[in-house]
C-alpha cells in the first residue's frame, strides 16, 4: 500500500473541491473494495476524500412517486428500508444476495456502483491487465476466465461488474444523480456503466471529480412479480456465475411490462431491452420464456472455462422468468431461487 | 461416586474464555519492545533467474532499516541436513534467500524491514527487481508419461505393498469389471492465521520465536541447524493456533525470515505472510488416480488395482500415502497398487488434512460406488460383502475394528434403507434427490513424547508437554487426563504446552497427539502419583502403609486404597503435612512394540450423505451428513464431535468447491484469495451427526484413544460424490463437482 493523505468531507461541495485540489485522489465511501485494492498495490491513490458521512444517507420518497436511495445509505439499511422490501422487493433481494452481512453493513449504495471487476488478473499485479494497467495485455483471454465475461466482452477486457445490487437497479432503471467540479447531472442508470471496448480503464461514464450523491428510482417497483436469480460457486460469500433480475407486470397470464437484467456476464451490468420487448404481450409460458433466453444469449461467447455461462444463463433466464411471473419470491428470503 | 471421572465426558473447551476474551496470544501478538517489521517480496515468475535487486532505493527510505536477499544474506549452513526438518521428503529443502535462482512462483526473494509493518510493505512494493525469465512447466497432464517411483520420502511415508495374487488376470476374468480416471486439482490449508513469526532479541545472540507452527521442537532444530544456533540460544513458542490443517507442521519461511533479521540487526522483528503469500507454502497436490475393480458373481470383489500421479517440486520428492488404504479397506486377493510424482516447477507440497488418505479415498470409494452399480448390488450391502477382518497389506488383525457397527448405526440414524438404488429414482422440493456414502480408514499412531508433572502444597497440577494446540482441544484432552489420573476437579489443573523449554512432544500432525502425548501425561502424573504415595505413606498411622501403586487410586481429591475406600487420605493434607512446597515428576510414553507388533492398527469411519440437485441450474445442496466414526476411545464428546463437523465440512469442501487454479501461462495460482478459493461457509453447511462407536483397544496405547483429527474427513467427499450420481446419474471423476459439470 503506498502513502497517502486523507481528509474527511464536510458536505458535498467540499468533497468536489477536496478532490480536485489532490492529484492522484480518489473519494472512499465504505471503503470495502478500495482498501483491498489498495492493499493489493492495484490502486494507489495519493489523496482520499472520505464521503461516507456526508448527509446523503436518507431513503426518502420523491414527488413523482419514486424513492430516493442516498448514496451515503448502507446496503445494508437499503436492503432493509420498509420501501425498498415493499415497493422494491428485486432491490432488497439482490443486495442480500451479495457479499456478507459485514460487509454490506459498511458498504454505502454509491460505492457499490463503483466496485471493480473481480477478475483474478486484475487483482495480481504480478500480471498484465488493460483495465489496470491500460496496452499490458489481457491475461484472462487464454487464461482461467470462470468469472468473466460472455456479452459485450472486447479484445481488450472480458471483466464483469460484481455487483448484485446494480443488477436489479438495472431492471428498475433509476437515475444516478451525481456532482462534479462543473456542478450536478443525471446520469440514467442504463448509461452509467459501460462497456470496455478499447479503454477498459474506465468502468463507467463518470466524468472527473464527479461524486454520486443518490440513486433515484421511479415509482415502479415490480414488487408483485419479481426474481432475483443468483448461481455461484457456494452458497453465500462469492460472486455470481450468472445472476438473473426480472421484474414483470401481469395482466392475468399475459406479460404487459417487463424488465430483465443479467449479472456476472458483461462489463455492466447487462439489461436487455429487446428482450424485454419480445416478452410484452406474450403468454407467460415456457415456451416465451425459452425463445427469450435464446434471444438474450444469442450473440454471446465463451472465453474457454466460461463457456458454460452461455448455456447457464440460458437456463437461469428460464428459471428468473418463470419464478417472476408465478410471483413466488418474498423480499427478505435468505436463500434464493435454484439453491 | 466420582466426581473426577473426566475421560469420556464433554466438558468445555479449558481454553475457551482465553479465546473469546482475546486474552489468548497467538504468535502476532506478541508485541515485545523495539519490534521491527519484515515484509516478505515474492517472486512473479515461476522460474529464471534474479538478474538484480535495486536494494538501495528503498534502503534510502528513511525507517527502512534492511533489505535482506541473496545478495547480502550471511553465510549459513551449507549442508542439506540442517535445512531438513523432522518430516521434510526426500531431495533438497528449499533454502530462503540462498540464491538467484528462482524454481516456483511466489518464490520469496526478499525481506524488507523497516520501524513500521506500513513502512515495510510500502517499501516491498518499490523493490525492482530484474528477472531473467526461464520457461517453466506446471501442468501435470504433460507429466503423465513422466512419472517416477520416489525413494524413501519422508517419515511416515510407506511405499505401497507389492502385488498380492494376480491382479491383471482376476480382473480380466471378473464377472463385473469398472475402470475409470480420478482427478483433483491442488488445495490449500487456508487456516484463518496467517503465518506470523515475533523474534523476540533476547541479546547477546539469543531470541525467542514465537511462531505459528505445529511443532516447536522441529521448528528449534530447524533454527539451530540453519543459523547455527546453540540449544540455549533459540526459544520457539506456541500457545495457541488460528487453524493449520497441516500447513504448520514443517518450518515456513516466515521463521527463517524473522530470525535472519532479528540475528543480523539485532532486534525484535516479526514476519507475517499476506493471504496470497499462504498459497506459496505448500498445498494437497494436484493429483490423478486410475481405479481398476472386478467383482465375483458373489458380489466379492475379484481384483483391485489403484494407481496415483501427483505432482511435486523439482527440489522435493514430497510423498503421501494414497494408494495404500486400498489394500486395507476391503477384503481381496489381488490387489495392485501403484504410486508415482511428477516434477514441476511449483514448491514442494504438503501434509493437508488426511494427505494422501483424503485424495486416496475418493478414488477408492467412488470407485466402490460404481462397481456396487455395475454389479447391481446396493453400495453398503456392497462393502458389507467385502469386509476386511485382516489387514491384508501386512497380513495382520486389526487391534479393534468396528466398522461394521459404523455402517449399522450410520446407515440407521441416516435412514439409508429409505434410498432406492436407481439414479434419478428419488425427489423432493422439485429438485433430484441424491444418497451416497463412503467409509476410510487412518492410522492409529502413537509417538515418543515427554511430560512434566508438577503439584503446589495447596493441591494444584501443572502439567507440561511441548505439544500444540491448533484448535482441536489439546488443552482440554490433556486436563481430562491428568485431572483424573490423580483425581482432582477440572478446575485444580492446568496443562501448558507449546514451548520448547518444555518436555519434548512431537509435531501436532497425523492425530497422534492424543495417543502420544496423553499417555506422557498419564505416565507422569503416575509419577508423580507414586511419590504422592511414598509421601503419604511417611506418615505416622498412614491407612496406606505397605500399599503398593496399583493398589491405591486417587479419586475426589483423595489417595485411597482400591478395596478399601474407607483408607483414605486427602491429598492436600499429605502434601501439606510433608512440608514440601512443590512436588514434580518427568516421564515419556513410547510405544509398546511388543505389543503391537502382530496387529494393524487403525481408526475407522463412514459417512452417508444427502443432496438436493437442481437439474436444470446444476446447483447441488447437501442436505445431511451423518459420519459414525470408530476411533477407540472418546477423550472429550465435544472437542470430539467438534473434530468431526470440522471434518465433513473439509469433505464437502473438497468434494464441491476447494481448487486452487493454476495458470500454466504464468506458472501461478490465480484465485490466491478468499474470495476466489472458496472453502464453505454457513450457508452450504447442512445439519450433521457425527456418532461414535467406542472400541476397547489396550494394543494402540495404554488410554486405549485413536485420534480422530483426520478419519472424519474420510468417506464423506466420496459420499457427496456418490450421492450427486444417485441424484442425477452423472459421475462426475474431477474435483470440485461445481455446478457446470452437471449441465
């Protein structure tokens, strides 16, 4: 771990300013995946603003029927906010999905969306990586990539984003809120994380300096018939192979409106809106549910030990959709779908 | 009625509120005066040559006060023996910092030492190093061609027997015949503690280590060999231990790294390995077996052949017994089993929970499970039918062997004759249902060690073995022991071990120490039970005049002749009428060769287990255990079936997630982490039940105890195994069985 200096923000704009006045500085929330990095000698930064007690720690309801999810907000007092289990019940079930309750109860919601790939390579600086160490070379093309990516993946880098939590914020779309040196923005979440194409330094569209101040979800919810679909490689603690987030609206057997989020496959977390199409209007039958699965891998491609994620999400979509549209999960539940 | 009948009974852990009270120092918390703080740099490649080490960029830093490489490293020992521990295998052990060349990956090549651990390993980050890159060979399926038989290996290491009968024809006439491949990748320890070394400068060229490690002694003379140290001059301490699992029996570079800096700048220094440094010290090896079995029409078994490849350094043929327990297990007349390495650049392996028994046994019971199905016969009735009552590996009876009450009472709490012997014949949950089981077998060892027995004028006992504790109960066992065999309360005892200014014990491994060093705790307190005696017996009108040793006994505190428990005197008031302040008594315990010499020794187990398979998502969740395990006598109940669930755990681990990955392009371990090796957690823990069969057994040790720290890792992988193809009908022959592998 290299030197650094370390401040503590007072509000939001001392926080902006804080960071643009360091080089080389970087804003720490929880801190549970920078400090492990930090160790790691994969970041080092030079400066830390910390903003995890900044007053942005409210879950509160917005005039146009939606919750605001502060960004400072635990993931653990997310999960278990009465909205957020009655209104987004997907949200509290894919939080609880991931990590350890220790961790989630020092992880704040900002930081989960700035959490870094888990790929091995990028973890050993004794090994290239692009995303870490941008023209060095990917080690996990050729190499063990269990845990990489099948969609959207590019010459450069087949990461995955490791979140649980952003996979259901991809099925329920809110808006990222942000600040930065030229002021506030929104951000919608579809467009916040991206794909690595030639520059998999960047994981998402942030600009510099900018600080996430809240995730603003709209009113819909999901909250009748939903899943969250997580298969891994033990029970708990580890992160997903596939994970699976559905949120539909029925009208008796048939699929008005549909939201499908894959997790553990892409550099983002990977929503699928053409698919989300072909499920409107249709029969919630096996027989939909199959033809959008194919649709949803259609274009995707194994990387040597991942190459089972292909057929596994294949199924694992089946399994989301058809849990989501009998309306079989409760927000809360511990031990999720296929385990 | 006694109240200091302790053996057999499950009183709580003597250690437990030193634990939870953070009051038990393990070897990191040591913070003596002046400590300074080593780091350890690793290699990045797995073989070449160190070109140059820019040292003096980050000696410049001010608190850094060394950088220690083959560079400046003083002269040490030069002969391979001083390097060789007590149980290092054949070849040349690694020696640390010893030269540029590099032969593993994660190879240390350097210490930095500095005011600060911070410091230390800021500056461990800015060494330059310059490697010259050789190329390097880490896959042992290019090695399959390559094997060799090794030498003599390492103590403990058994060749396997020669062929018995004709194992090539039986199995070519066989009524039913099955063959098939078994593969597993390497494993790590991973215990919680890392490993740590405090050097305490005690001045003067002497120092006491406190290190993590499974056995002192070996750890001192290892010390002494490779420094040059004299018998006084070095200290090693253990007290208590954050798991080791075998990692800890042979001496690590943490020690070496310590005590180097601590001779050289004559200060205090600890050295403690990072999470991804205790994937470079030695693992369970990568390992592939190939089964041959054939049955008779009567369901006996016609032939046998297992044969084992597994991997090892370049420097060390390290050895394990794999094969071996398949010519014990099971009752048949030709039998062929085979044992060979590979070399490759990777260091040495290592003892891991049961080594050899655990990778043996899932090859030999999987192997059982799919001659069971190939001869239409049910898997237990199966083994039933083959039931050894001989060792036919040394053509010996066994001491005590109570496997088939294993099998019963296993099979009943289990509900095994619920089980329909057809794949994919039974359902729950909307998920396929899955039983299997499989059995082992460990030895029952028994090593030379030593105790001190001590009692105060006011009645305390103080025992002392140079023993370790590494969270299996040794404290406690050895309380149970001395507390009663000079019946005394619990609470009137205390038993101190982990220390070489203690008597000697040998290295915590292979669950010998029970045996080992409970009888030198029995046999001192005995010792110092007769001079209790003689004490007494000074008295005037002494009830015990004339008594002999083993007609008196101690019980509740008293001294009493056996027939005649009105002859009573109270130990306190002997002590305190002789006028002595402090009585004590040495004594060892070897084993009793005579004894011994016409039996097999060896504990026993089987462990039925069932899973739930979701056919569609290859998700398995194991949903029952039951292990019965034979092992003698039971010391403590708790500790015991503490053992156990920590041993179906390991299995399930093995069986369904524990593989350290290699990448052969860079010759490195890639999940070298928490996150990545996955070893279960509470969620994939299912509801177990360990039983225990006693067996009286006055042959393996005069306490009649087998250990019981590996057996109950035994049978249960298999099971797991056995019990995903009852659920699915897939075999699935490498390990781990994760989800992909049943899509």
């Amino acid at each position: 771990m290299h030197p650094f200096t370390y401040s503590r923000a007072t509000d939001v704009a001392d926080a902006v300013r804080d960071k643009a006045g360091h080089v080389a500085s970087a804003y720490i929330g929880g801190g549970t995946n920078l400090i492990d990095l930090m160790k790691m000698n994969v970041e080092q930064p030079a400066h830390l603003v910390n903003v995890a007690k900044l007053p942005l720690s409210k879950i509160e309801d917005l005039p146009d029927g939606g919750l605001r999810l502060g960004a400072t907000a635990t993931n653990s007092d997310t999960a278990w906010n009465e909205d957020v289990k009655k209104r987004y019940p997907l949200l509290n079930q894919a939080i609880l999905a991931g990590a350890s309750p220790q961790l989630r109860n020092a992880a704040t919601n900002g930081g989960n969306l700035m959490q870094r790939t888990r790929c091995y390579y990028f973890y050993d600086v004794a090994t290239p990586c692009n995303k870490r160490e941008p023209g060095s070379g990917c080690s996990a093309i050729g190499g063990y990539n269990r845990v990489c990516g099948i969609l959207g993946t590019s010459e450069a880098c087949i990461a995955t984003h490791p979140s649980d939590m952003c996979v259901a914020l991809a099925a329920l779309a809110p808006t990222v809120r942000v600040s930065g040196p030229n002021g506030e923005r929104t951000i919608a979440f579809e467009d916040f994380h991206r794909l690595p194409g030639d520059q998999p330094e960047f994981d998402n569209t942030l600009a510099e300096g900018e600080l996430i101040t809240s995730l603003d979800l709209p009113e819909k919810g999901f909250a009748k018939n939903f899943a969250y679909l997580k298969l891994r490689d033990r029970h708990s603690y580890a992160f997903a192979l596939v994970s699976v987030a559905v949120g539909l609206e029925m009208d008796g057997d048939t699929i008005k409106e549909a939201r499908l989020a894959l997790g553990g496959v892409a550099h983002k977390p990977w929503r699928d809106q053409s698919a989300e199409d072909l499920l409107k209007g249709q029969p919630a039958t096996a027989e939909t549910f199959g033809r959008v699965a194919a649709h949803v891998v259609a274009n995707a491609v194994g990387q040597g030990s991942n190459d089972f994620k292909i057929e596994l999400a294949r199924r694992a979509i089946v399994r989301a959709l058809k849990q989501a549209a009998e309306g079989q999960q409760q927000a809360g539940d511990m031990y999720l779908g296929g385990q | 009625m006694s109240q200091t009948n302790h053996i057999g009974k499950g009183p709580n852990r003597v250690d437990g509120p030193l634990k939870v009270s953070g009051t038990a120092h393990y070897s990191g918390e040591f913070n003596v005066p002046n400590l300074a703080y080593g780091y350890v740099v690793s290699s990045p490649i797995a073989k070449g040559k160190i070109v140059a080490i820019h040292a003096d960029e980050v000696r410049a830093l001010p608190g850094v006060l060394e950088v220690f490489s083959h560079d400046n490293v003083p002269h040490l020992a030069w002969f391979d023996k001083s390097y060789k521990d007590q149980i290092a295998p054949g070849g040349s052990p690694f020696r640390p910092l010893h030269e540029p060349d590099i032969t593993f990956n994660q190879q240390p090549v350097a210490l930095v030492v500095a005011d600060t651990f911070e410091l230390a390993r800021y500056a461990a980050a800015l060494l330059r190093i310059d490697y010259e890159q050789e190329a390097h060979e880490t896959n042992l399926e290019t090695k399959r061609a390559e094997g060799f038989v090794p030498g003599k290996g390492k103590t403990g290491f058994q060749p396997p027997p020669p062929p018995r009968g004709n194992p090539d024809k039986a199995w070519v006439n066989a009524t039913h015949q099955m063959e098939a491949e078994y593969a597993h990748g390497a494993q790590h320890h991973n215990p919680m503690e890392l490993f740590t070394t405090t050097v305490e400068w005690r001045g003067d060229g002497q120092i006491t280590a406190y290190d993590k490690t499974q056995g002192v002694f070996n750890v001192k003379n290892y010390l002494m060999g490779v420094f040059g140290l004299g018998k006084d001059d070095v200290r090693v301490v253990n007290q208590f231990m954050g798991g080791g699992f075998g990692s800890g029996l042979r001496p690590q570079y943490s020690v070496f790294m310590g005590v180097l800096a601590a001779l050289e700048l004559k200060r205090s220094v600890r050295v403690t390995l990072t999470r991804q440094q205790m994937f470079s010290i030695g693992h369970r090896p990568n390992t592939l077996q190939v089964v041959k079995m054939g049955t008779n029409p009567d369901g006996t078994l016609a032939a046998l052949q297992h044969h084992a490849l597994h991997e090892t350094s370049q420097f060390e043929d390290y050895t394990e017994n794999i094969v071996n327990w398949s010519g014990m297990l099971y009752q048949c007349d030709n039998v062929k089993l085979g044992y060979e390495l590979a070399k490759l650049d990777i260091y040495s392996p290592q003892d891991m929970r049961a080594p050899g028994a655990a990778s043996g046994n899932v090859g030999l019971e999987v192997a059982m499970d799919e001659m069971a199905y190939a001869a239409g016969l049910d898997p237990l009735e199966f083994r039933l039918r083959n039931y050894a009552d001989r060792d036919q590996n040394v053509d010996k009876p066994f001491s005590s062997k109570k496997l088939r009450e294993c099998y019963q009472q296993g099979a009943a709490k289990f509900g095994w004759e619920k089980r329909t012997q057809e794949p994919r014949s039974m359902r729950a949950n909307g998920k396929l249902v899955g039983m299997g089981m499989g059995g082992g077998v460990w030895d029952a060892t028994q090593n030379k060690s030593a105790a001190k027995a001590l009692i105060s004028a006011d009645g305390h006992l103080t025992v002392r073995s140079g023993t370790g504790e590494n969270g299996t109960g040794t404290y406690t066992i050895m309380t149970q022991i001395a507390a009663e065999t000079l019946g005394l309360p619990l609470e009137a005892v205390t038993f101190e071990l982990g220390d070489t200014d203690q008597p000697e014990a040998p290295i915590q491994g292979g669950s010998w120490t029970a045996a080992s060093v409970g009888t030198a705790v029995k046999n001192a307190c005995d010792a110092l039970g007769e001079k209790i005696l003689k004490l007494a017996q000074k008295q005037d009108d002494s009830p015990l005049k004339g008594a002999k040793f083993d007609e008196v006994e101690f019980v509740n505190g008293q001294l009493r002749l056996r027939l005649d428990h009105d002859q009573a005197v109270v130990l306190r008031d002997v002590l305190q009428a002789s006028g002595e302040t402090q009585l004590e008594a040495d004594s060892s315990a070897t084993p009793n060769m005579a004894k011994q010499q016409g039996y097999s020794m060896h504990s026993h187990n089987v462990a039925f287990a069932e899973v739930e398979v979701d056919e569609d998502l290859g998700t398995i969740k194991v949903t029952r255990v039951v292990s019965a395990v034979a092992a003698g006598r039971i010391l403590n109940q708790k500790t015991a079936r503490s053992q156990v669930l920590g041993s179906v755990i390991w299995g399930l681990g093995m069986a369904l997630m524990e593989e350290t990955i290699m990448d052969h392009k860079f010759g490195r371990y890639v999940n070298h982490n928490f996150a990545e090796y996955h070893i279960p957690v509470n969620a994939d823990i299912p509801h177990i039940d360990a039983i225990f069969v006693h067996e009286d057994d006055d042959i393996v040790n005069p306490l009649g105890v087998k250990g019981i720290g590996e057996v109950g890792m035994l049978g249960v992988t298999a099971a797991i195994a056995n019990a995903v193809f009852h659920a699915t009908g897939k075999r699935v022959r490498d390990l781990p069985i994760m989800l992909d592998k049943l899509l």
